[in-house]
C-alpha cells in the first residue's frame, strides 16, 4: 500500500473512518427511494393499476409480497456476485443505476411499464443493499470495537430516509399526483449515487471494495466479458422478474391446493424446503458445538421473518387500514409509513445504551430473551390496533393515537431485535459459512413477504368502490389484528419459555 493510500484510508471523521458518511448519505438516499416508493405501492396499485378489479386488496396483497420476496431474496445473489466477480463499488453502481431507472420507469403510468419498474428495482436492490452494508464492516479492520456504533449510525442513515420518504413522496403523490411521488424517489437514488460517487472520487474507501482481480472482470463467458456479462443479465432478468411479478393469480381452482398460490408462492415455498436440507445437511457434518450454535442461528432467523411478516404489513395491510378507518388529520395514509423510521431515530440511541448499561451491570438479556419480549412488542402493538375497534365514531373510523403507539411498541421489538439477530448471527455460524448464513438472514425479510402475503390476502376487502370503509373493512382488519397479537404473543411465550434451554445451545455467546 503506498502512502497516500494509507493516509486516506487513515482519515477519520468524527471518530469513525470518512467512508461511513460516504455510505451513510447513499443508503440513507437510497432507502429514500425504497420507502418512498413503497408508501404509494399498495395505494397505487388499489387505486390504478387493479381499480377495476373486485379482488384488487388480493391482487394488491399478491404482488407486494411478491415484490417484497423477490427485493430481498435477490440480495443473495447480489452478494455473492459481489464477491466473486464485480466487488462492492461496481455492483453498488449497478443496483444503484437499476433501482433509479425502475423509479423513473414506474413514473409511467402503464401496467406494462408497472411490472418492468418493480422489476428493476428487484435486480437494482440486489446488488445495492447487502453490498453497502458489507462495505461499512469492511472499513472497520476485525475486532475494531467501533464498528457496533458504526451500523447503529448507518441504521440511522437507513431510517432517516425512511422517514422523510414517505412524507415527501406521500404528499407529491397526493398533492401532485402518483407519478410525481414516484419521480422524486428516482431523484432520491440518483443523488445516493452521487454521494457514493463523490466518496470515490475523494478516495475516502482506500483499497476498500475493489473486484477480486482484475482477471475475474475480463475473463470470458461465452465469449463476452464478466464485467459485461453480469450488467447484460441483470437487465435480462428484468422481464422474467417482471413476469413473475405480474402473475399474482392463483395457479389451482378453487379447493385444490393451489387455490392460494401463485407462481412466486411456489418457488419460496421449495427454496425454503432445499435451505432447510443444505442445512441439515451442514449441521449432520459439523461439529456437535458447531451443530448446537447452527441449530441456534437458524432459530433465530425464524423468530426474525415472524417477527418481519408482521412488521412489512405497514405498507400494505396497515396503510390501507390508515386510509379507510383511521381518522388522519396531519399526515395522509402513505405518509403513515413515516412513523416507523421516526420512532427508530429517536428510540435507537436509548435501546443501545440501555443495553450498554445493562451489559456493564451484567444484567444485558440474552439474546432468546430479547427475541421474545421483540415478539411480545409485536404481539402487543397489534393488540392495541385491534382494540382500536372499540373507540370507532359512527363512520368507522378511529382515532390516530392507535396507530401512533402501535408503531412506537413495534420498533421497539424490531431494536430488540433487528440489530441484535444480524451481529449473533455471525458469531453463531462457522466462518466458513458465515457468508452464506448473512444471505439466509436475508432470506428471512424475503419469507417474511410470503406471511405478509397471506395476510395481506386474507384481510382483502371485495370492492370496486374507491372509498371502500366504514365498518366493512374496520371489522376485517379488527379481526385479522387481533388474530396476528395472539399469534405474535403466542411465538413470544414459546421464545421465553425454551430461553434457558436456549441458552445451552448458544454456549458462550451471549
Ligand atoms: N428497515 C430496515 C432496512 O430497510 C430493515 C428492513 C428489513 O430487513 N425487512 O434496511
């Protein structure tokens, strides 16, 4: 390494190195253009692209999930490209350039050009997001103990977006109209882009995310580059993504079994069955300590996609919900979205010295007890939106302080949670297959999507009327939420419980 090399990578920036704010300001640029997109998403499609259809809250329900599966299912394959042949900065720029493309394409209002959009920001998201949450550990050398408060300052960057997103989105789409809102989420990730670009160009990353070799980017496949191959395909997978997306409608009649499932459910459904095996498979031939700890890590990444498959209902269920039986006054129901990332920004500081504190008196939980008060947050945040029922006026309608303290005790779970999960889940796996247990941990926001599906099916409303409400739609959804609390709450008892025999599984980790 010369010396300038050195001396750059040296720089500092408020105690952490100069490339956190680099990255902090792209993703927080980009999670703006995710959120803001996905406050109008479910709206947009019930009241454009499905008006006409009297399942349109299912097909509404079928193709977020979809989306929602797919956008997270594809970080896996982003990653591992990523680390096989572009490295982190080409493939941030990649999926940079896809996602503000498929933002910019979804200000078209067309069916077609609907499907193409979510499309590119599957692919887009694929290699934009686990990249630049790699590259923040990467600019911290191993043990460094200030990259814990490196990713609580870059979760803030993530819901700084998240929460200016839906408001200023929200109001272009109401006040303006869809295509408006959608726009500025395009200009959001074209100006993350160029935050990551200025951080290049000022050479804050060092030697930091550079391909593998350049060999790898000039080998040929079939005669044609790497480093043209993988843009070629990515664009390629657009329209079969696309496909996918748009065929939300069951595969089987009704009563067979596949009366529910449409393509996508199918495909998560024997992707979730081969995991389960190769794992099996990597447990039969580890080590009786390296199975215990295994055992573990797979357990918590299935409280985490409960605990998410309640959570990502806000952008379909519960802004729904906000639109036709909440009384809003100050915000709009996509504005709602906004609640969420608000109460993550004042609440993370606070958890993550409370647990600081804790750790210092010797008092900090472990991690299964954590997990299951999450839940227990989760369970009792859709307790008070189904008690909401009860305070209704003569329109059906509730009052906003519901759904105000409802998101405050779901991020409250999700900071027990969230943070917590994706740092145990490297300490529980061997390092061998740490990479490929982080793209299970992925996988878990991905198969929560199916649970929001689901869901998101079950409290359809059967209407065509735009202003569908009143107590027609309010007994639905009260009932589907108190159904999810007892779920919720139920999955809590049974984490708290099994915690001290959790606790020898988990060995020395706490
Ligand atoms: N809100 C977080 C983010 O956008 C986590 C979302 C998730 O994994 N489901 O990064």
């Amino acid at each position: 390494m010369d010396t300038k090399t050195e001396f750059m990578e040296e720089q500092q920036m408020f105690g952490h190195p100069k490339g956190l704010f680099y990255l902090f300001f792209a993703e927080l640029w980009e999670r703006f253009s995710f959120y803001g997109m996905r406050a109008l998403l479910t709206l947009y499609m019930v009241n454009v692209i499905f008006e006409a259809l009297v399942a349109r809250d299912y097909a509404a329900a079928a193709v977020y999930s979809s989306y929602g599966s797919l956008v997270y299912a594809s970080t896996v394959i982003g990653g591992r490209i990523s680390d096989t042949i572009l490295g982190m900065r080409k493939s941030i720029f990649l999926g940079g350039v896809l996602m503000a493309l498929g933002h910019f394409v979804l200000a078209i209002e067309n069916n077609m050009a609907f499907y193409l959009a979510l499309a590119l920001i599957v692919v887009g998201n694929g290699f934009f997001k686990p990249n630049i949450s790699t590259f923040v550990g990467a600019l911290y050398k191993d043990g460094d103990p200030r990259k814990d408060s490196g990713f609580v300052i870059f979760y803030m960057g993530i819901n700084i977006g998240g929460f200016a997103a839906p408001l200023l989105c929200g109001w272009l789409g109401s006040e303006y109209g869809w295509h408006y809102g959608f726009g500025l989420a395009g200009i959001g990730m074209l100006t993350g882009l160029i935050f990551f670009w200025n951080g290049i160009r000022k050479n804050v990353f060092g030697d930091k995310g550079m391909p593998p070799s350049e060999a790898v980017l000039e080998k040929k496949v079939v005669g044609v580059k790497q480093k043209v191959l993988v843009p070629v395909l990515a664009c390629a997978a657009a329209p079969v993504i696309a496909f996918l997306l748009s065929s939300y409608r069951p595969l089987g009649a009704e009563g067979s079994f596949f009366e529910d499932q449409n393509i996508v459910n199918v495909i998560f459904k024997l992707v979730g069955v081969t995991i389960l095996l190769y794992l099996g498979y990597i447990m039969f031939k580890a080590t009786l300590d390296e199975r215990k700890k295994l055992f573990m890590a797979v357990l918590i990444t299935f409280f985490m996609t409960i605990f998410w498959g309640f959570h990502e209902l806000s952008g379909s269920v519960i802004t729904l919900f906000a639109e036709r039986n909440v009384n809003l006054s100050i915000v709009d129901a996509a504005q709602t979205n906004a609640l969420n990332s608000m109460y993550i920004i004042i609440l993370s500081i606070p958890i993550s010295l409370l647990f600081t504190y804790l750790s210092k008196k010797k008092l900090n939980p472990r991690t299964p007890y954590k997990f299951g008060m999450g839940l227990a947050f989760a369970g009792i945040s859709f307790y008070i939106l189904a008690l909401s029922g009860g305070s209704a006026d003569e329109n059906g309608m509730v009052p906003f302080s519901y759904l105000l303290i409802m998101y405050f005790l779901i991020s409250v779970g999700e900071l027990f949670m969230s943070p917590v999960g994706l740092s145990k889940i490297t300490d529980l796996s061997p390092k061998r297959i740490v990479a490929f247990m982080m793209g299970v941990w992925f996988l878990s926001s991905a198969f929560a999507f199916q649970v929001v599906g689901f869901i998101g099916k079950q409290l359809a409303v059967e209407s065509t009327d735009a202003n569908v409400g009143g107590f027609e739609s309010l007994d639905i959804y009260i009932n589907g939420f108190e159904l999810i609390a007892q779920y919720a709450l139920g999955a809590a008892v049974i984490v708290l419980v099994t915690a001290p025999l959790m606790k020898r599984l988990m060995g020395d980790v706490h």
